[in-house]
C-alpha cells in the first residue's frame, strides 16, 4: 500500500500493534501529512476498527492546537479495505527522542506543557490512558517549541472510566490503578503519569523500572521514587511534588493536570514553594515571645476601655 485516497505514503513514522503511521503528502494542499492506517491483521476486527475510528473523532472533538489535528477520515480502496486518518505532520520527533539531552529547565517546561495538554483532554471528559514521552511530539517549527499530545488509541470517556476495564498504558508510566483493573480510574491516572514522564526527563531514567503490569502491582503502596533535587539544584519542594503526584493512592496527588502544572512552574518562575507544618512542629521561641507581648498589650488596653 503506497496511497490511501489521495494520500500518497513516503515511509513509516511508527508503528505499533494495532496500527502504523506513515509520513505523506496531499498532492491536493501541497503540504506534508501523518496517516495512521490500521493494521491489516485488524482490518476484520470490528470492535478494533470502532476505537481506531473513535481516536480520530475524539482528536476532531477536542480540536486543540496542543492535541494532533485529524483533518480526514477514509478506507483504503483496496480489497483489505483498512480505515485510516490524516492527521498534521509534526516534524519534530518526540519526547522520548530528546530524553538525556534536556536541561533541567527545558525538562520542567516539557512537564507543565504535558500536564496542560492532558488538561484539555480532562476538560472534554477524556483521559488518555497512555502518556508517555512517545507520545509527545515536539513542533519545533514554533520558539519555544509546541508540545502536542498524540495517540488516543487508549483513550476513555471519563464517564465511562469506572468499575472492569482492560489494562492499557505503558508500565513505567501506568497509574497503579490502570493495573489493578476493577478500581476505576479518572484523571488522576493521567497525573501520574504527567508526573513519571517529568520524572524520566530530568533524571534521564524512570522513576520505576516497571517492565509489565503485574511488576506495577509488586512495587506496593509504600513505593518512592528516588530523590533528584539535589543533584538538580532544586528545592526539596520538587521531590516533594514528584513523591506526591506518583503516590500509589490517587486521592494523595494532585486533584488535577492543572494543579500540578502550577505547581511545577513555579520551579520555572522562582516563586517560593510553601510546606504545610507537620503536627510535630512548633513554634520557635522568638514566635511564642511575640504572641505573649501580643497578648499582654491586649489584655491592657480592653482593661483600660474597660475600667471606669
């Protein structure tokens, strides 16, 4: 197969196992496309062929400059007959290509604009299901360059997202939850794994080095990844933030994508990093000194207004 439609297909940009994505051209518009076709070992499987065809309409629905653009829907007018969709072609590569070349600040501004990407997907009522750095393309067209979220062949609607589903993502950046099957999930997933993609490009390795889904349920609720702020120059606050949002329990990391982008740019900003006080810490002496003076001046004026 060399032409979908009027689509003609120069080489692979990727493949994985239910489809490949080839790099084309509309002779049409004269411009550079990416064309997903659909395995052909799949073409047959009708429940295969509807989520491929509802990737392409969620990417239209959402129609989001930080989300790949579907511009065309069709099927190969040959006898294997395979859906396919045209999307923009961004010629950047991805994420993961970049991975171990990144400054520490260039890796934050990757993990905000990941975080605010998956946001939007949130606020359409998906969840992605598999973020991962393969799946950040980079438009480097753009200063500074666009991040743009792609492959929504795992995507759910978040309505949907509760009760028996089957384990989807990648296990180094699979939310727990994704694995254990029958908890549900929502956004939250996609926070985690904002959070392990962040992980994996400042520290140039993954926060855990799962291989499957079962290795994601062996690791236990007491898992941490390693610190790293330190070694980067950065307040503890990041380790914090990291532990937090890639914590085993959804209810203990951040509520949203959003949450967590505004709390790692503030890396980038500079902005001071609040701590909530643990129970155990008390206030120092000169505190205490100043809330007995406080007290004392109080106490004598109401005397004062008070007495006759």
């Amino acid at each position: 197969m060399r032409q979908v439609g009027r689509y003609r297909m120069r080489r692979v940009l990727g493949s994985g196992a239910f489809a490949t994505v080839w790099l084309g051209d509309d002779p049409a518009l004269e411009s550079d496309v990416a064309i997903k076709v659909l395995a052909e070992n799949w073409a047959n499987n009708a429940d295969v062929r509807e989520r491929f065809l509802a990737e392409a309409r969620l990417l239209r629905r959402v129609d989001d400059p930080r989300l790949v653009r579907v511009f065309d829907v069709g099927v190969s007018d040959d006898e294997e007959a395979r859906p396919y969709f045209v999307m923009e072609y961004i010629p950047g590569g991805t994420l993961a290509d970049r991975i171990g070349s990144l400054s520490t600040r260039e890796a934050l501004a990757y993990g905000v604009a990941a975080a605010g990407a998956v946001q939007v997907l949130h606020d359409a009522g998906i969840v992605h299901r598999d973020v991962k750095p393969s799946n950040l393309l980079i438009d480097d067209r753009c200063t500074p360059p666009r991040l743009v979220v792609s492959d929504l062949g795992s995507a759910k609607v978040l309505a949907e997202a509760s009760g028996f589903t089957v384990t989807t993502g990648t296990p180094s950046y699979m939310a727990p939850e994704q694995a254990h099957q029958t908890d549900g999930f929502d956004g939250r997933a996609d926070v985690y794994a904002v959070a392990a993609v962040t992980y994996h490009l400042l520290n140039g390795q993954p926060a855990f080095a799962d291989r499957t889904a079962a290795a994601v349920l062996d690791r236990g609720a007491d898992s941490r990844p390693p610190p790293l702020a330190a070694r980067l120059g950065q307040p503890a606050a990041l380790d914090r933030l990291l532990t937090r949002s890639l914590s085993w329990d959804p209810a203990k990391r951040p509520a949203t994508a959003a949450e967590f982008a505004r709390d790692l740019e503030r890396f980038l900003t500079g902005e001071p990093h609040s701590r909530p006080r643990s129970a155990r810490e008390v206030p120092t002496v000169p505190t205490l000194l100043f809330c007995v003076v406080l007290a004392v001046v109080l106490f004598t004026v109401t005397y004062q207004l008070l007495t006759p």
